[in-house]
C-alpha cells in the first residue's frame, strides 16, 4: 500500500536574494556563474535577483544551502530565506492589477 505524506510544515522553499557588484567585466562574469549555478541546482527565477527553489525537507533545504554558500563571489550580499509550504501558500503575487495564488508546491511521493 502506498502512502503520499506530504506535509505542508515539512516541505521547504528556499529564497536566495542578492546584489552583486557588476561594474567590472569579471564581477560581471561572477555575477552571472552564480545565477547560472543557482540554476544548476534547482532554482528558477523570480525576480531580477531573487531566486526560489522547492525542497522535500528541512534536511534537503540544508543540503543547498550548504552549496550556496560555496558559489557566492568574493564580493556582494547574498541573503537565504527558508520558509515552510505552508507559509509560502500565504504569498500573494502580482502582476500588473491582477492578483495571482503561488504556484502550486511540485507532488513528491516519499517511497519509505
């Protein structure tokens, strides 16, 4: 028999916001391999400089914060936010005059 336990206080969203210098064409090439590696990893963009990405657990949002530490630059401000799905439903989106609920968490079977 197969169970489906997904617990909206277990499951994770990451938020990594950051202003990085991209005066000189090296900080610039910086600032673009971190997006890129974010990517790598699993987060899409949100915004400008804000980047979000869906973890199954507190453990697993650890794990990519670990790797995210590894890829900041020398230079600039890199913040991570670690919220739990259920706080993330209340987030209220707008584009324009419309209003939009967030998107829907991705389904994760738990196999043990």
């Amino acid at each position: 028999m197969e169970h489906t336990r997904l617990n909206a206080y277990s499951i994770m969203w990451l938020f990594v916001f950051f202003d990085l210098p991209v005066v000189t064409k090296k900080q610039r090439k910086l600032a673009s391999r971190f997006r890129k590696d974010l990517m790598k990893d699993g987060f899409t963009m949100m915004q400008l400089s804000v980047y979000m990405r869906h973890c199954a657990s507190k453990q697993s949002a650890e794990v990519h914060v670990n790797r995210i530490k590894k890829l900041v630059p020398g230079k600039g401000q890199v913040s991570i936010l670690c919220i739990t799905d259920k706080q993330y439903s209340n987030m209220v989106n707008i584009w324009g005059a419309e209003c939009h609920p967030p998107d829907e968490t991705p389904k994760q079977l738990e196999l043990f």
